[in-house]
C-alpha cells in the first residue's frame, strides 16, 4: 500500500511538471533569468516593445517572414529598449522593430548624428563595435519621432510653438512620459542641455500610451513626450513643438536582427517591408489600431502586407 501512494505521488508530479510545460511556463523571453528560448536554429522568434505601433510592425514582420517560407515564432510585448536589447543579446528574440536616433543615442551616449544617413551610418558602425551579434537591416523612410507636446491651449496661453520658446517657462510645467525618458540622452537630460528647459517636476506614465493622452488632456501634466505618428494627437489638437536644435535625432524603422538569423531569404523579406514602409503608412496603421472596432495587430499587420503586394 505504502509503495503504491508512493508511485501515485511521484506520477503525480511529473505531470504537474508537463502541465507546467505544457501551459508555456518558459513563454516570458525574460524568464528564467534570461535564458534564450528553446527553439530551432532556423526558426526567427519575432519580439515588439510595449507600445502599438511597435507591435503592428513586429507583426508585419512576422507575416511577412512567414508568406517567404521563414518559420516564425512571436512574443508577447517585453517592455522597453532597457528590457528587451537584453533578450536579442541572450537569444531569448532574434528580431525586433527599432528606431535608428533612439538606438543610437542607447549604444553611445554621445552621439551627436540627427540626419537620417548620418545616423544610420553610424548606427551600424557602433553596433559593430557595441554588439557584432546584432545587425540593422535597410531603413525605412517611415519615421516616428519622440517629441515635446502640449495641448492646443497651453501652447496658446504660453506663446510657444518650439522647444526653444518654451524654455523660460519650463520651471512652471509638470511633464509626463515614460519611466525611461527620464534618464535617456535625447529624454529629460536632452531637453535640459540643449534648451536649457528644467521643468517643474517629472511624471511616470506610459511609452505614448493611454495615460500619457488622458494625463495631457487632463491637465495633470501641461507637457508630454509622444510619438509623431500618435494618431491622438490630431484626435485631440495637441500640438508637436518643433525641435530646431534637433534634440531628437532622426527615427527611421529599422529591423533589428541577430546576425546568425539573417539569411538572404529572411533580409530579402525584411528589406522588401522597410522599402514600402513611408511615415504616412504608419500613420495610417495607428489610425486603424484605434479604429471603432479596434482590430487587432495581426489584422491590421496581414491588410497592409496585403495592399503592399507582399503576402
């Protein structure tokens, strides 16, 4: 009797562990302190920071990988540039959507490139050096920029349509982003030096999410970082305040990958999306995310992939 319980609760535990297994235990990129996901060698495994449009484009990528014959797998969402370059380092992702001025001003901190070639040049240069695991694929024309936006009102009230004209009054403003934007070169500390614009306080929200638009709107913060291509910035009036000391540097698409993954067929697909991708494409995806119906990104992802011609 004693030797049968015991059989019963060993058989028991090993299939809790299967169930485990089988319920995607190890699914997180980040689980397991970091260890790279279990996968075939010529599978891609597709990742997308946590905001919208990052996800759309890590799904365009995807399908579009996957309508050549590239064996694809996804990942939910990981978290910012802080969180998931960690995983494309591990080899818990292979590929990822990013932005060349951003990434940049990530690896070296002192770079000081803004034109698109400028920065693109020497975004593969220094990921040479940073990381030769990791290589940018083409660029894209399409162009998403971190910007300073405030509410139709208070760029009235303040008489001010740049950064620069802003600057004497920063003292008196609450500004609202993201958690990471306050330490990042071209984020708070950028704002600072280069307009010499210290606000009020710093308010942690979202990476141009709801609660950076609802928080502006509101008036809990009077200025926000945003993306260019938000669509709830026309929704809502806000106003983008130009940049004339070109604090941000420019933003174009770009493919992340690691090298090893990087195939003729898989740079074939990937080259042949960014060729098509126009700051007006995107634009057009952001509108559809936030559409009545809210369509998901992989839908949103298949129907552009679909009117481009490449699935």
């Amino acid at each position: 009797m004693r030797r049968t319980r015991l059989l019963a609760a060993v058989a028991a535990t090993v299939t809790a562990a299967f169930a485990l297994s089988a319920c995607g235990g190890g699914s997180d990129p980040l689980a397991g302190g970091g260890q790279p996901a279990d996968t075939d060698q010529n599978t891609v495994v597709v990742g997308a920071a946590n905001f919208t449009e990052s996800q759309i484009l890590a799904s365009v990528f995807a399908q579009a990988l996957q309508a050549k014959g590239v064996t694809v797998e996804t990942r939910p969402p990981i978290g910012s540039r802080e969180a998931y370059i960690p995983a494309l380092k591990d080899g818990s992702i292979d590929l990822i959507p990013e932005y060349s001025g951003t990434l940049l001003q990530y690896l070296d901190k002192a770079a000081t490139q803004t034109e698109p070639d400028q920065v693109y040049t020497a975004l593969q240069s220094t990921l040479g050096t940073a990381d030769p695991n990791l290589i940018v694929l083409d660029k894209a024309e399409a162009e998403n920029k971190d910007a300073v936006v405030v509410t139709k009102e208070t760029a009235a009230q303040l008489s001010a349509p740049t950064i620069d004209a802003l600057a004497a009054r920063c003292g008196e403003l609450v500004f609202g982003g993201p958690p990471e934007f306050q330490t990042r070169p071209d984020g708070i500390p950028g704002i600072e030096k280069t307009y010499n614009c210290t606000f009020k306080s710093y308010r942690s929200l979202d990476a141009g999410g709801t609660l950076t638009v609802t928080a502006l709107k509101n008036g809990d913060v009077q200025a926000a970082d945003l993306f260019t291509t938000d669509p709830a910035i026309p929704a809502n009036e806000f106003v983008v305040l130009d940049d004339p000391k070109s604090n941000f540097a420019a933003q174009n698409v770009v493919p992340l990958i690691n090298k090893a993954k990087a195939t003729p067929q898989v740079v074939d697909a990937l080259n042949a999306v960014t060729a098509k991708l126009t700051t007006q494409e995107l634009l057009g995806m952001g509108e559809a995310a936030g559409a009545s119906d809210k369509p998901s990104v992989e839908t949103i992802a298949r129907d552009w992939l679909k009117r481009q011609g490449l699935v």
